[in-house]
C-alpha cells in the first residue's frame, strides 16, 4: 500500500534538491503548476508516465519516489549520477558490472576481477590517453590549425550537404531518447545546441578518449 504522505514527502523533497520551483518542475513535466501542487499535498499521486519522467530526471527509481530512497542520503558526498551510472556501466577490460566504491578520499568504479577505474574531477577515468600532438584531430596538426579551420566563415565545408545539427536533432526528436550516449565529445559543443532544444529528462554520458578535455 502506497503511503501517500511519504510521496508527498518525498516528491517536494527531490524537487528541491533538484533546485526546482513547483512552476519550473510543473513545465519540464508538462503538467499543471496546479497537479503539482496537489501530489506536494498529498490531494492525487502523478501518473505512472509521469513517475517515469521523474525517475529519469532525478536519477532514482520509481520505486524510491514511491517507497522513499534509502541510499542517496547514505552516501554522502556522491553525486546522484554516479549512483545512476552504476546501473548501466560495464568494465572495458571484461564487461562484468562496474560497482561504484567509495573508499575515504577515492572514489573508484570497480569489477568483481579488481579491475579498477577512479573518478578523478567528476570524470570517470577509463585509463585512456591522448596522443602526444594529435590531440585536437588527426587532420590538424595544432590547436591553432583547429582553431583556423573552425572560426574561419569562408570554410567551404560549412556548406556541404546537411547540418549536421540538424541530423542529429532529427534524430533525437524521433526517439525521444532517456540515455544519449555522447561518444567522442571533445567539449560538449555538438551536444550543447541539442540540450537546449531537449524538453524531457534525459542523462547524457559524454565519453573521450582525453580526460583533459572532459574536465
Ligand atoms: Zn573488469
């Protein structure tokens, strides 16, 4: 039996950790600011589409918003994501289950063969390393290089064929995906102009083979 205090509870609580405001939670769940206030007083409890949508915007289950959450509070000092990437992270050496750890100043995602991987700057560390000098691209030969290809208006590269934004919002769009894998995303800057345009909760796991420039 769902105890609808502690959903009220529970909901209002998450919200705020989320650093919402009932109208800004009421307008990314796409609901009234009026149902919201009426879970936040216990009078109806959301739809099971909704409890969906606010299981993946704040990385938690269903059950924990119904059944209250346990371990986000235990855990002090993690960020929820790092609980939420514990589900679906594999080991790249043995693709067992990666478990997250947290030993007093480190924190490591482990597999059951000790294969290890650490969290260094909100990063996961999967080891990998750049290239001395092919950094930026294989195509360029420096920074500058990139940097004179990329801000230079007269490039005709920007005007061949689709943009590529474009594309990939295409594509977005249709799916309407929970989890966007992000590989090869140097900076963010393709993904920037897609999270703008995103209007659901969505996780996104940005992955590069330079940890530099992921932090
Ligand atoms: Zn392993």
């Amino acid at each position: 039996m769902i105890n609808k205090v502690e959903v009220v509870k529970i909901i209002s609580c998450l919200r705020k950790k989320a650093g919402y405001s009932q109208a800004e939670f009421s307008e990314i769940l796409n609901v009234s600011p009026q149902a919201v206030s009426k879970w936040e007083t216990g009078l109806s409890l959301p739809d099971i589409d909704i409890l969906l949508n606010m299981s993946w915007m704040f990385k938690t289950s269903i059950n924990n918003i119904l059944e209250g959450d346990d371990y986000i509070d235990e855990v002090a000092g993690i960020e929820r994501e790092f609980l939420f990437l514990n589900k679906i992270l594999k080991c790249p050496k043995c693709y067992n289950d990666l478990k997250l750890n947290n030993n007093i100043n480190n924190l490591t995602y482990e597999c059951n063969n000790k294969h290890y991987f650490n969290i260094i700057d909100g990063v996961v560390d999967f080891k990998t390393r750049e290239i001395s000098g092919e950094q930026w691209s294989l195509s360029y030969r420096n920074y500058d290089e990139y940097l004179h290809e990329h801000h230079w208006l007269g490039n005709p590269n920007y005007k061949r064929g689709l943009n590529k934004a474009d594309v990939i919002w295409e594509e977005i769009v249709k799916h309407r995906p929970k989890i966007i894998l992000d590989m090869a995303c140097g900076t963010g800057q393709g993904i920037k102009h897609q999270i703008k345009k995103i209007n659901w909760p969505v996780t996104i796991i940005m992955v590069d083979i330079s940890h530099r420039i992921l932090k």
